[in-house]
C-alpha cells in the first residue's frame, strides 16, 4: 500500500503541532481548523495525538463526536494501516461508553457530546488524571454560555453539552477544534472560541487572537487538490396543493396548486415544500435519483466486467423529512428493485435497532448500496461510494444542507480515475436551496451570475421568519392533498477558471486499503467469544453430571462467569481491555472452570443464593 499525499491543511496541522512539540510555539493551545464538509477532518486528530503524545506534551487524546455513529470512525482514523505507516504512529483510541476506565490502556477514547453530559464527573477525573489533548468534532453545535448567545431562558440540550464540556476545555492541554462551518443558524457564538466585532459591528470569530493557530481548508482548495469532487443538482421543479388549517367552524381551505419553483422565498414556499415531501412530488424525485444510480452501477459493473456485488460502483443516500416518511420511501424503493434484492436497500433512523450496524454495513461493504435516512447520516458519514444523493428535506439551513451535499462529494479510491467520479444532489427547485446553491458555487470558484434584485415583497425571508413560517405550518396541521413533478434542471458546479492550473496538476489518491479492526469491535468480538466459551463448559459440565449439586440454569453460567472474575483478577468482562480479554480467552483454553470453583467460597452471592436450598457448597475438585 502505497502512502497517500498530505492534503495542506493536514500538512499545515503537522506543522504546527511539529513546531509546539519542538518548543518553538510554546504560547499556542489551541487549533482550529475549518474544513470545508468532506475535505477529510478525520486524519487531523491522527497527526496532533502522534506529535504531542509523541513528545510527551499530552499522555492520551479524548476525541468528542456529535453522535454515536461517528464513534466507529474515529477509531478507525487511527488503525487505518496506511497512515500507521506513513505517519509511523502506533496509536489506537476506543470507542467508550461511561463505564470506568474508558482507554482501557490504549492512547484514548472517543466519546459523544451526550456520553460526556450524561456523566460529567467520569470525564473530568481523567482529564485530571492524565494530561489530555481534547479533540472537538463540529464545534459549531456547541454554543457560547455566555452573556451575549441569544439563548432566551430555558436551556436546550445544546447548551446542556457545552455546559458538561467546558470544564474539560479548561483541563486539556491542548485543544483541537474541528468545523466545517465557522457560524451557527441561531446566531450564538460557539463555544470556546475568540470573538471580535467585525465590519457593521457584526461579531465575528477573531481568527488573530492569542494562543489560537488556525487552519482554513476552502471548498476551491479542497477541488484544486482533487480532495472532493464537483457537485452536479439536479434541481427538480413541481407544484403542491394542501388544505389549510382549521378555521373557527372547523373547515379548511383548499389552497394551491402552488408552484415550488420562484423568484424568492413567500409564504406558500413552506406549506408547498413540506406537501411535496409527502406526496407524489417525492416519488417522482426519488425514480430520478433511483434511475441514475441503476445506471452509474450498471456503467461501472460493465467497464469492470463484474457479476457480483463489489466496491466503488456508486450508492444512493436518501435523505427524508422525518422517519414516517423514511419508512415509505423504503417501502417504494424495494418495490423498485426484485425481491431477491430487498437487502440491497436499508433503513437507518433512531428508533431502529440496528441502525448503527446498517450505518457501518452502507460504509464497509458492498451491500446495502441504498440507504434511506433522516438525520443519521449527515454530519461525518465516512463513505465514499455515495454518488447520488436524493435530498427529501425541508431544512434549509446553509450548514446542514453542506454536510448533506458533502455525504456525495468524497473521493472513492475504489471507483476508478478522479475525472471519471461525479457527485448528484437531486433536490426540490425552491428558492430556499436555490440561494444555498447559487452561495455554494460562489464559494468554490464557480463563475456565476448573482440572483437578480426582486421587488421588496418577494426578497428572501430572514432565517427566524423562514424557521417560524416551518414549524407554524406543521403546528396547525395542514393537511397535504396531492403534488407532481414538473421540470428537471441539470447543472454541474465545477472549479472556475482560476482553478484549472490546481486541477491539471493534481493527482488521484491511491486505494486506500483494508482497515484494521477497531479496538471497539475487537472487544465485543472477545467479549461474546468469552461468554461463548463459559456457556460450552457449562453446558458440557451439566450434561456429564459434574455440577448436580450447584445452581441449575442460568444460576451455573453466572457462577461460572464469576469464576472467570476471580481467577483473572476481579474484572468483569465489560471492564477488561484488550489484552485483558485475550489473556482470560487463553486461560480458558488451559482451564475448565468446575476445577476452580473453590474460588467462590467467599463469594457472598453465590452463598446467600445456596441457602434456601440448604445444601449448597462449592463442590470438592476429586469430582473430576
């Protein structure tokens, strides 16, 4: 496997903690970097941990997620075998819950911003403990607790991480903060970071201020290094029809057919998209994404001559307005597809089960190549094979709409030449994302022409009317009748002319390789392998006659786990590290636990347990 290329944002972090290991940028604690979405944040908390664990300025690394979803790629960050070998680190982190010792001896621990707030003490004793660098994930969903945040009275659950996560920012070492955005949609400052007043008294973050190093990673950097990839909408125009809220003698209007395609934002924008999003507008959004995802597979499955499922032929992420409307987007979608492929199209949402499992199968593996969601899926989804996304939301905030749009934009080593992939964001033509689109082509060197100066009546809404006029709209219940398609506009943001040079002389990355196990996984897999090995023997043992005098059931199997505890130094499986795991896997295979029974006779439970019956005691070892 050959070593891919530092992007320059990572190489200007390696810098940058290269020089604070070397004393040479002594007053600096703290870095920011502000990544654009899908520019590849993930490597950065790789090469700060390697250089200050390394020198000794920090002893373990605590990486915060926004969600548990993200916990599993944090870790494989740090296995990845490629950039073990390139950066020569040996580092590995886990994914820990709020159970004791959550490095359980490694160089750290991932966590969330709600594992952090459900046991603050936990998290503030180690960070007491060892000098600690804190690694924030999206920082921009924290917000300031200050004087000036806006926040109202009541605090919502956002403040209630930065109120659990500041001490810890206080404790660190060092500290570094990720975002792709550096401004929040409620307009309060994030957390930590410096601020100063800006042109117009507006505030802004203080990008000079003392201590701080930054890194800014553009979206037209990020193409002219090949890191993301052009982004094509395909902007699909359609009109709704609703009945509106009752009025005082319980009727409704029938409003519409309303238009989602117009100049600026009004007041059917709203009611219009959250219609479109329940009835046939969206099933005729979803064929098109569903179509074009057939035939980028089918493509690519000819040009490498395959007939079974593999890699880098394309998936399709699809976003949903909410998880009832998820669930018959996927019941649309298996009805598209033969039966014998009803698994090539999955459901990942809260309220499912497996949702994290189907979350890292759509990553890891070929199948399932469709993927319907609502919110778990956006911020930090580390897989590259998504081609097309087909974007069934309502929100229309600037930064949310970029993680989505990000979710297709990433390279796939697998899927062949760079100027052979392409990114497709199907959504409604409205002139909410319309203005996102028209900012985000601005942004990354596109040439295009600004949106044309409208009458007063129809110039945009402000962020708080646009989120007002939403949840208003939802709350007295209009009831959505019927919408359809009309007409599909194509168009492919692509590098301006001042980034062509970049583009001509940059080069692919290489395949990237099979990941090591993460510590996590590595864990639950010996874990189960354990209990599996103290079932077998007492199962065996009951079924030779060996324990007739001990608890029958599943009294023997706890007995027996219990042994194990005690016979490797009074850890339960859920506390013990990696190698405490595969050193009780080797004592079982040199042992049988019925000889070491004698271990319970001052075990409490076990007695107390015994003693209705009368009789129990730990049976004497010649009965083998």
């Amino acid at each position: 496997m050959s070593p891919r290329p530092l992007r320059s944002h990572q190489s200007e972090l390696l810098g940058i903690v290269r020089a604070i290991a070397a004393g040479e940028a002594s007053g600096v604690s703290d870095i920011l970097a502000a990544v654009t979405p899908g520019g590849g944040k993930s490597l950065l908390p790789v090469i700060a941990a390697q250089a200050l664990i390394g020198a000794g300025l920090c002893e373990r690394i605590c990486w915060v997620v926004p969600r548990d979803s993200l916990r599993l790629q944090a870790e494989e960050a740090f296995a990845d075998p490629v950039w073990r070998s390139a950066l020569g680190h040996g580092l590995s982190v886990r994914a820990a819950d709020n159970t004791p010792d959550p490095c359980r001896g490694l160089a750290g621990y991932v966590t969330t911003y709600q594992g952090i707030a459900a046991a603050p003490d936990l998290h503030l004793a180690e960070f007491r403990r060892h000098r600690t660098l804190l690694v924030v994930d999206e920082v921009h969903h924290l917000p300031s607790l200050g004087h000036n945040d806006n926040t109202g009275g009541e605090a919502d659950d956002a403040a209630g991480w930065s109120a659990a996560i500041e001490p810890l920012f206080s404790l660190a070492a060092h500290r570094l903060l990720l975002s792709g955005t550096l401004e929040r949609a409620d307009g309060r400052r994030i957390l930590w970071l410096p601020y100063r007043r800006g042109a117009g008294g507006r505030e802004e973050v203080d990008l000079a201020a003392p201590g701080w190093a930054v890194i800014g990673y553009s979206r037209a950097r990020a193409l002219a290094e090949r890191a993301v990839l052009p982004v094509s909408f395909g902007a699909l125009d359609g009109e709704a029809s609703w009945l509106g809220p009752e009025d005082a003698q319980g009727a409704r209007a029938h409003l519409g057919p309303h238009r989602l395609r117009a100049p600026a934002p009004h007041e059917a924008t709203r009611p219009a998209l959250f219609t479109a999003l329940r009835t046939g507008f969206a099933d005729a959004l979803l064929r098109r994404a569903f179509d074009t995802t057939r035939s980028l597979r089918a493509e690519r499955r000819a040009q490498r001559a395959l007939d079974a499922p593999a890699r880098g032929l394309g998936k399709l992420l699809v976003v949903a307005p909410d998880q009832v409307q998820a669930r018959r987007y996927l019941e649309t979608l298996r009805c598209w597809v033969p039966p014998a492929q009803a698994a090539t199209v999955a459901l990942a949402v809260s309220q499912e089960r497996d949702a994290h499992e189907t979350l890292a199968a759509f990553r890891l593996t070929p199948e399932p190549s469709i993927l319907v969601t609502v919110a778990m899926a956006y911020e930090g989804l580390d897989a590259p094979e998504v081609s097309v996304v087909a974007a069934l939301t309502h929100v229309r905030s600037r930064p949310w709409l970029e993680q989505m749009v990000a979710r297709a934009t990433r390279v796939d080593p697998q899927a062949g030449p760079y100027a052979t992939q392409r990114a497709t964001v199907f959504h409604p033509d409205d002139p909410l994302f319309a203005r996102f689109r028209w900012r985000m082509e601005r942004e990354q060197g596109t040439r295009a022409k600004p949106p044309r100066p409208t009458r007063q009546s129809s110039l945009p809404l402000p962020e708080w009317l646009e989120a007002e006029m939403a949840e208003t709209r939802e709350r007295q219940g209009i009831v959505p009748l019927e919408s359809n398609a009309l007409a599909l506009r194509l168009s492919t943001l692509r590098p301006g002319p001042d980034l062509a040079q970049g583009l001509a002389a940059a080069r692919a990355p290489d395949p990237q390789g099979t990941l090591l196990e993460p510590p996590s996984i590595a864990e639950r897999r010996l874990r189960q392998r354990v209990g599996e090995l103290i079932a077998a023997q007492a199962v065996e043992d009951m079924a030779d006659g060996l324990a007739t005098a001990l608890p029958r059931g599943n009294g023997l199997y706890h007995a027996y786990n219990a042994v194990l505890k005690h016979a490797t130094g009074g850890k339960g499986r859920a506390a013990m590290s990696l190698a405490e795991l595969e050193a009780a896997l080797e004592w079982l295979g040199r042992n049988r636990l019925h000889d070491h029974l004698h271990l319970l006779e001052d075990d409490h439970r076990f007695g107390w347990r015994a003693r209705p019956q009368g009789a129990w005691k730990p049976p004497s070892r010649a009965l083998r």
